[in-house]
C-alpha cells in the first residue's frame, strides 16, 4: 500500500547571543549607577561632617576671643628700711597708691603686675621713690634705709641700727639713740636678728634668731652711739640677716 507522507512544519527561533560590546555597555551602566549611589551617600556624609566642624569652629573661635578674667602675669617685691628705725609705720606706694605699711623689722612683701613702676617710702613729709622693672620668675628687692638716713630729719626719740659684723662666734651691733626733745629720756629695746648656719654633726642647714636688749639715757637734744654683742650658735657657713628694732620703749 502507499504509504502517506506527512510533512510537518516546525517553528524554531533562534537565539542570538548577546554580543560582547553591548555587556561592555550594560557593565558600565551598572557601574555607574553604583559609583553614583556612593557619591550621594558620601556627599551626605561630607555635608554632616563640614556642619560639624563649622559648629565646632565657632565655639573655639568664641572662647579665644573672650577676654582674659585673671590677672597678668606677676612678678616678687619686697620693700625694706631694715636699717632704719622710726617711731611709726612708714607709708608705702606703688605708682602713687597706697600698698601697705613698712617697718624695720618688717619688711613689706608685694606681687606687682609686670613692667615698669614707681615704688616709695614716706616718712613724714620725707618720700623716696625708686624705678623698678617686675619680670614674671623674679625677685627685686628695694631698702630705703640710707636714703631715710640722710635725708628724715628725726623728730621723735628713736633708735637705729648703724652697722653690724661678725666677731667669732658673736654678732656686734653699733645703735645710734636720738634724742631730739628738750628734756632728757631713757630709751629701751630689743635687738633681733635672724640666722642660718650648718650643724657641725648632721651636716644640716639650721635656721635660729638671736636677740639682746638694751637700755640708754639719752639727755635732750643729743644723739649717743653704743655697741652690743648678740650671741650666735657655733656652726659653719654662718649668714644672717640685717639686725632690727624691736619692742622701743622711750619714758
């Protein structure tokens, strides 16, 4: 028998792969995209963070431009008339202001701004001043004893120191009595004066202070010099301090 032939058609679609430049350009698209998400969030990040140091910026520039509540920066001065001996406090200024109160056996002790300043010593109607520059660190010291000295005229009964030296293991003191009233006076006191010296057996530097008193009638109007012997601590490398005044009495 003959045999029947079907014929079959059949619909293929074929494929055709991707070629190799348009995966370049998606690859690239992708990428940029990415690296455009990143910039956005870094862009972000870069705003908040100049934010945060603009507000910080300014808090510093705030506290730097406040003015300064403390003091400049200070310097040591001491005021002494230790070989001057006067019946009352003497008066101490300080570029024409009063400071405080001096006398010989206390010496005024004051932290004075730096730069250049006028410093004085009144004694009646007798000032005495002396320039003085104050640097932050150091110490200046002004005496006004030989200036008092020559130029007060002393018009209370009084004692003063003259000189002092070392004699052995002893301190010998000349005091000068004035006596400007017109009647005659018996002056009375105390002289005192510090010291250092290095104990012979523990090698150490010892602090000690040595006193005498005195007694003298001084007839009016005259001035009468006289010497006393203070008695130090036998020790080496032996140094002290200018002799003062103390406890005056005049009857």
């Amino acid at each position: 028998m003959p045999r029947c032939l079907a014929t079959y058609y059949y619909s293929i679609k074929i494929i055709r792969p991707v070629s190799e430049p348009s995966m370049k350009l998606i690859v690239a698209c992708a990428l940029l995209i990415a690296i455009g998400l990143i910039l956005a969030t870094g862009c972000v990040a870069t705003t908040n963070k100049k934010t945060v140091n603009s507000s910080s910026d300014t808090t510093d520039f705030s506290l730097n431009t406040t003015p300064n509540s403390t003091s400049p920066l200070k310097g040591s001065l001491v005021v002494s008339v230790s070989g001057f001996s006067y019946p009352t406090n003497l008066s101490v200024y300080l570029d024409n202001q009063t400071v405080g109160m001096v006398n010989p056996a206390s010496s005024l002790y004051l932290m004075v701004s730096e730069g250049n300043h006028t410093i004085g010593v009144c004694a009646d109607f007798v000032c005495e001043q002396e320039r003085v520059t104050i640097r932050f660190g150091r110490y200046v010291t002004v005496d006004f004893s030989e200036r008092l000295h020559k130029d007060v005229v002393i018009m209370e009964p009084t004692v003063r120191v003259l000189e002092s030296y070392k004699n052995g293991d002893h301190l010998s003191v000349n005091i000068e009595f004035i006596n400007p009233s017109k009647k005659d006076l018996q002056i009375s006191g105390v002289v005192s004066c510090g010291y250092s010296y290095i104990d012979d057996r523990s090698g150490t530097k010892i602090g000690d202070s040595t006193r005498g008193t005195f007694v003298q009638t001084v007839k009016a109007g005259q001035r009468i010099t006289k010497g006393l012997v203070l008695n130090l601590v036998k020790g080496n490398s032996l140094s002290y301090s200018y002799p003062v005044i103390e406890e005056l009495k005049v009857t």
